[in-house]
C-alpha cells in the first residue's frame, strides 16, 4: 500500500479525496496546516525525515478568491509551498499539482485551450503569474504533473460563492438564482476526479499538464435550469449583467488520449447527486450567507 501525502486535506477537494474509495487504496497522510507548515522549509525537512512518502497531492494553497479573509502574500505562499515540497523530489515517486486554469493567461484567453498554449503569454494577475511560475518548473521536473482544473463541484466546496452550490442552497431556502453574467465553463463533478487521480498515481504518463475538463462547456444559466428544474420549484433566475463573459474552458484531448476508457458523470446526475447531499445537510447551512452575492 503506497502512502500519499495530501496537502490541503481540510480544504474542499482535500475533504473529498479523504473519503473517497481513494481511503481503502492507500495509506493518506493529511496533516493539518499546524501539522505541517508547508511555507516553512524546516518542517517540510522534518516531515519527510520522519515519514515515507511515495506520492503528494498538492492541493493546498492559500487563497485568493472573493470570499477568502487574507489576500497578502498570496504569490509567496503559494510559491514557497510548491518549492519546498519540490525539493523533496529524491524522496517521493511523484507529485500530483492540484492546479488551474489560471494559469493561462486571461487576457489572451481562447476556449478549449491547449496545454502547451500556457508559454503564450504570461499572466499579470497574482494568483495566475503563481502558476505560471509552477508550471514552467514543472515543465522541465521528471516527477510533476500539473492537474489543470477549470472548474470543479461538489460537497464541502464554499457555497457562499462557488456557482453551482450555491444555486442549489438558494433554491432549498427558496430564494433566487442569481448569476453576475452568464458565461460557459468547464466544470467536472469532484467524484469524477479520483478515478482519474487513482490512475496517475499508479501509472507512468505521457506529459507534465493535463486539462482536467469535460468535452462539453456548459452555460451558467443552463446549470441555473438544471438546477431548478431539480429542484421542482418556480423560482426565478436573475442575470446582473446582459450578454456573455469569457469562456472558461480547456481542451481534453491529452486526458483522454491518456486515459482511454474514461468516464465522467453528466452534469445532469452530478447536480441532482449534490442537491440530494445540500438537502440532507440543509441544517448545517446558513441562509444568511446566501442573501448576498460576493
């Protein structure tokens, strides 16, 4: 049985990988951010002196996103993080990013963008030029695979602002869907992601990057009728802004060239699997956090 260092493992895919089928396959090491202080070289050191890692999946990072409490010193951090797992590289077999599609740089943003378009431009914003740097690094490492995710959803995620949940909550406390500005995403169901993660791990593969996207982008105000239709309530939806944002999309084709038989969930059953989960957990919610749009 391999063991795994997973960083993050309180976060929202952390949680996921935890109890998934992942659980019974290997041996998971997730230390808290007390634990083990990713920024701080030292108890990187001493961690692995005193524990045998096969494989890491990174998927710690501070956050930058709207309704994360500290935005300073996010380039640092993050970078610092990757550095210090990296160079425990002669340690382990490899090491899984949980990364983005940040990493493309926005203003010269096309749907379905390729892998190897990254080296196009660089990105201006922080949270973009971070991965950026990752990624040229990761490029030349012999044991890094950079896990490119454009969208991704399910429990644990924070409700407050990530689309998909939060149209379910919104819809249990009988409140509107709203949406900033329609726009077409790729998103992935997070249950989807450890089969894919289980092959990586135990495979040898052909590239450093992978897009981990689903053939089809798909509108927010489909997700919003999906949503509501599950939901078997005539509430409205309510567009701020008209017209269509940027698509937020990236080409599979490496994912699936590398793993032929893969199969992801329709994003019909994912949302209906979700919204069954927010219903049973609807206690656990508060209501006062959907009533404004961060």
């Amino acid at each position: 049985m391999k063991t795994i260092l997973l960083t993050g493992g309180s976060g929202f895919i952390g949680k996921n990988i935890r109890e998934s089928f992942l659980k019974d396959r290997y041996k998971i090491l997730a230390p808290s951010s007390k634990e083990l202080n990713l920024s701080d070289k030292e108890r990187v050191d001493n961690f692995f002196e005193n524990h045998k890692i096969d494989i890491v999946i990174h998927s710690a990072g501070k956050p930058g996103h709207r309704n994360a409490c500290d935005h300073t010193n996010l380039f640092y951090t993050n970078t610092q993080m990757f550095f210090n797992l990296e160079s425990k590289c002669e340690e382990f077999e490899k090491m899984i990013i949980m990364g983005s599609g940040a990493i493309y740089d926005m203003r010269h943003y096309r749907p379905k963008v390729k892998e190897e378009q990254f080296e196009e431009y660089i990105p201006t914003d922080e949270h973009g030029f971070c991965k950026y740097i990752c990624g040229k690094h990761i490029e030349k490492s012999e044991k890094i695979i950079d896990f490119r995710i454009f969208g991704i959803f399910g429990k644990y995620e924070d409700y407050a602002i990530r689309f998909i949940s939060n149209a379910i909550c919104k819809t249990l406390f009988d409140l509107p869907i709203t949406i900033k500005q329609n726009r077409k995403f790729d998103y992935i169901f997070v249950d989807d992601l450890m089969p894919v993660l289980e092959y990586f791990v135990e495979n040898k593969v052909s590239y450093k990057s992978y897009n981990i996207t689903p053939d089809k982008s798909i509108s927010l105000l489909d997700i919003a009728n999906i949503v509501k239709n599950i939901s078997g309530k005539d509430l409205p939806i309510k567009i701020a802004q008209e017209g269509m944002g940027l698509e937020y999309s990236g080409n599979n084709a490496r994912l699936k060239n590398e793993i032929k038989d893969i199969k992801l969930e329709s994003i019909e059953n994912s949302i209906t699997k979700l919204y069954n989960w927010y219903e049973t957990h609807k206690h656990e919610l508060c209501r006062d956090v959907l009533l404004t749009d961060k």
